[in-house]
C-alpha cells in the first residue's frame, strides 16, 4: 500500500469479522507496546468516537471489508501525504528520523 491510497481521517470502515464500525483518526501508527510495529490507521468506534485508549483499534488497510464514507480531503492533506512519503522514502534510505526532521 502507498501512503498515497490511504484513507483520510474522517473516514468510516468496517473491519473484516468487524461488528462495529471505526472511524479512523490518524494514519501511519506506530504500537510502541508491540516492538514498534506500524500499522497503516488508528480508529475509535463509530458513532461513539474516542472514549478511551483501551478502545482505539489499529488496523491495516488490508483488514478493511467495507468503506462507508470516505473522510475529508483537500490540498493540505495531499501536501502532507507527500512530506510523509518522503520521510519514509528517507528512512528506506537510511537516514535517521532525526536526519530527517533537520531537512
């Protein structure tokens, strides 16, 4: 998945073996909990929103069965999109996340 594709915050999904939809809230997650995995979202339950961090889901794009509404989107989000892809591109690259922030 390219950073490109993700979905934008606001969005409404239905997980696969998912009962309750999630919205999600930020994109690009890191579990510091879980040896740093990365995960593409983090959702809250939806209509409910944030009630809790014991109640925040992490999740991949591949998990998703179903989109119900595709959150906002406008020439911010896409500068930022294209700031995170070149973070990332960085880090494939070798840099550090410090080297990084400095540019």
């Amino acid at each position: 998945m390219q950073i490109k594709d993700l979905l934008p915050i606001g969005s409404v999904v239905l997980l696969k073996e998912g009962q309750k939809k999630l919205m999600v809230f930020g994109i690009m997650q890191t579990d510091a909990g879980a040896e740093n995995a990365e995960y593409n979202y983090i959702g809250v339950m939806y209509p409910e929103g944030n009630v809790g961090e014991e109640l925040q889901f992490l999740f991949n794009h591949e998990d998703i069965a179903e989109v119900f509404h595709r959150g906002y989107e406008d020439e911010e989000r896409n500068e930022f999109l294209k700031q995170l892809e070149g973070i990332y591109k960085d880090l494939e690259n070798g840099k550090t996340e410090t080297e990084t922030e400095t540019e």
